[in-house]
C-alpha cells in the first residue's frame, strides 16, 4: 500500500509549470512508487533490458506513451535527457515526463540544457510524519506564519527514538525489525562501496576507504567535521589522503544522494562575532550512520551523546522534507565565541525560524538560552525578526513558554 508522501504535491504543482519534472534521490527512498501515483504510462530502465536495449539504440523510442510518462532510473541511459528536453521544446505542453534517477549527473549534461524546461524536485527517505510516528499537530508552514506551538504528549520514547533512528525513513524496511533493517542497509552502504561510487562518476576507489570514509562520516554526524580528519580515518594505516582525493570520495557520495550537508547561514549581526561557514555533515538518513558504525538501538541507548546527533540529524531530516514543501532551506548557525544554532529553517521570502535540537527535555532549558542570546545577536532590522524560536525534543508535549521559546516534540511536527 502506498504511503502518501509529502513531495506528491510538489510533483503535481511542478507538472503543472514543466514539461518534464525530475525526482533526484537515493535509492530506495520510494522515487519510482511516487511517480507512479501520477504518471499514466512508464519505462522502468533498471529491469527492463529491451528498453535499455532501444533507448541505447534511439532515446526517442522509449519517450511515446500516455503522458505523463515515467522515465525510471534515467541516468542508466544519459542521451535520455536531451532527447526529452528535445520533446518539450517541440512540444511545449506541460506534465509530458517524469524522471527518476538515484544518482546525479555531471552538470555539464543537465545545468543548461534542462534550464526553464526540467523541473526539478529533490525526494529523501521519509519523515516521521510520513512514517505514521508524528501526528503533524505543529505544522512548521504555520509556525513560519507565527501560529503558536501546541500538542498533547506525542507518546513517542526514547526508545522508540533508538529504533526510529536505526531504521530510518525507507519504505521497504519500517516493518521490519531493527536487525532486519540494519542488515539491509550495511549491504546497501557494501553496495556503494564496492559498486556505485566507481559507477556514478568512473573513477575507481578503494571500496575499504570508502567504507572508512562511510565510518568516518558516521562518528561525526551533525558535526561540521574538517576534511582533514576525513582524509586521515580514510587513509587508515597508509597515511592520510590528500585533500583533493577526500573531496573527490565525498562528491561522488553527494552525487548518489547519500550524504547530505548543512550549509552555514550568514546573516547580519549587531556584534563582532566572526561566522564559521563550514557545513555540517549528515547521511540522507541517519539510518546510514547507525549502519556504517554497525550498532543497533540498544548500543545506542548506552551512548545517549551519540544518540543525541543522530537525533539532530533524524530532525534535520525531516525539516528539509517539510520546509521543501515551503520552499525554504535548512541551514545552521555557529561563530567563533562558540554560540551555535542546530537548524535554521529560511523561507525564499527571507521569513526564518531558528531550532535547537535536544533529545531529552532536561536540556530544554539550554536549548532556550541558546536561542535567546542567539536572537539578541542577529541584526533583525536587516535580517527581520524570526518567525520563532523553538526547541524540538524527542518526547513529551509542545507548548510555548514564557519567553517565547517553543517547545516542540518531534513526534507533532509535520509539514
């Protein structure tokens, strides 16, 4: 049974407006089940040999069929794209293609030649919301329209959160159990070691650095971790990578969909504060971390620090999948006198609203203070005031305090 997903709005909206709409995201994440909820007729290019065979042959054979048409898994078959942005030129009517694809090509195949024609839509591994874990009571388009913060106690435990974490958002997996799961995505990060990384961009790589580099990247999840200390777990016992190797590994991961980093936010400030612009790194699914570091949520619930990041970036998570919807970014926020912002949910409009991210609620408090003396710190005359300071916890109820701050359970937040 199709789960509905939070992108199946933006898929019919971005048909409206585009000849073609390409879904990018990592496999598995439920691409091909979602499109085919729209789409009339299909070419599914990863099982089907003929069709590769004949798109291989003419790309053009493969594009007749009841609009719109679902091109799964496109970049098995590159000549594909100009050959549909072609057909939208001579054709120009909107919602004619659907494209999918888990990995994503060089910009010199798609940055122009798909300009104003190809709309393009990003899908990630579900949210709690859309897993059926969060009853969506605190909507964050509402509280980017200052609606206040209320639910009841979500029932949702820290527990719950350990299995939650190590399962992940991806459909195939949230029936099974935790060990089922875990076994699963080790042989999806496997497969990505020894396979995909080569395959997306033909450079050959080591698959035991890579599953370093995966490891590596799973112990500082959250974290804006320096490249450097990438390069030297990667290199293991033969020295550390040079620079431009490390990049090189993480670009190929980003072009798979399977990292996914936190850019710093820059606003205008009333202090001297000097703004630390590295990015925060995160899985697309923290699932992918819990993997890579072959745990399970029992070890979890024994290293509650490092169940807390992995709940910073089970939330981030789903505030990229909500705040897409919305058309806004999640960034965060950290200066030189240490002061730092988990989330920052920006708006294309500029309206923004800032998140600390704490798994239990004895750190309430904290996470409160920090987004006070933050607040006091941004040049809202330039910047505009925020839409709302809150702090998303694990458990309990959302409420508002007396200092504005909002309390807000993951277990309510929906889009």
């Amino acid at each position: 049974m199709y789960r509905p997903r939070v992108v199946d709005q933006e898929l019919t909206e971005a048909l409206r407006a585009n000849g073609a709409v390409l879904i990018e995201g990592p496999r598995g994440c439920g691409k091909t089940a979602t499109a085919r909820q729209t789409a009339a007729s299909e070419v599914l290019l990863d099982v089907d040999a003929d069709a590769r065979q004949a798109a291989a042959l003419d790309p053009g054979l493969i594009l007749d069929g009841a609009a719109p048409r679902l091109l799964d898994e496109w970049q098995i078959v590159p000549a594909v794209w100009n050959h549909v942005r072609r057909a939208v030129d001579d054709a120009p009517s909107p919602g004619r293609f659907i494209l999918t694809g888990s990995a994503v090509p060089s910009d010199d195949l798609t940055r122009h030649t798909g300009a104003l024609r190809i709309g393009r839509l990003r899908m990630r591994p579900m949210s709690l919301f859309e897993q059926g874990a969060s009853t969506g009571a605190i909507s964050l388009a509402a509280l980017l329209a200052g609606d206040p913060a209320r639910s009841p106690d979500t029932g949702l435990s820290i527990p719950d959160l350990a299995r939650r974490v190590a399962i992940g958002g991806w459909p195939a997996l949230l029936e099974r159990s935790a060990d089922q799961a875990l076994r699963a995505l080790r042989g999806y990060l496997d497969d990505v070691a020894r396979v995909d990384l080569t395959r997306v961009d033909g450079v050959a790589r080591d698959p035991d650095r890579v599953s370093r580099l995966l490891r590596s990247l799973a112990r500082n999840v959250a974290t804006p971790v320096a490249a450097a200390t990438l390069a030297a777990d990667t290199g293991g016992a033969e020295g550390a990578l040079k620079d431009e190797t490390v990049a090189g590994y993480l670009a190929a991961l980003a072009r798979l969909l399977i990292v996914e980093d936190q850019p710093a936010w820059v606003p205008h400030l009333r202090s001297r504060s000097v703004l630390r612009l590295g990015a925060k790194r995160h899985f697309v699914d923290p699932s992918l971390a819990v993997a890579a570091l072959r745990a399970t949520p029992e070890l979890l619930l024994r290293d509650l620090n490092l169940l807390g990041l992995l709940f910073e970036s089970l939330v981030v998570r789903d505030l990229r999948v909500y705040s897409q919807s919305v058309d806004a970014r999640v960034l965060h926020y950290r200066d030189n006198t240490g002061l730092e912002v988990d989330a920052i949910v920006e708006r294309a409009d500029g309206a923004w609203a800032a998140f600390e991210i704490k798994l239990g609620p004895v750190l309430i408090e904290d996470g409160a203070a920090s987004l006070l003396r933050f607040a006091r710190r941004v040049d809202t005359t330039k910047t505009g005031p925020p839409a709302l300071l809150g702090v998303i916890v694990g458990t309990g109820f959302g409420y508002v305090r007396p200092d504005g701050v909002a309390v807000i359970p993951i277990g309510a937040l929906g889009p």
